[in-house]
C-alpha cells in the first residue's frame, strides 16, 4: 500500500468537505 489508511482518510474527508461546500453554494445560488 502506497498510503496509509490515515492518508487516504484524510483526503476522503477533504473531497467530501469540499463537495458539501459546493453543494451548499448551489443551493444558496437556487434558493
């Protein structure tokens, strides 16, 4: 394994912050 569980979690939780952000733009640009 290149990464370690730590490292690939880390960047999970990143995308996912970043795509709620995202998200959560959209939203207030719609509403």
């Amino acid at each position: 394994m290149a990464l370690s569980l730590q490292q690939q979690a880390k960047r999970r939780t990143e995308r996912n912050r970043r795509r709620l952000k995202a998200m959560g733009n959209g939203r207030l640009r719609l509403s």
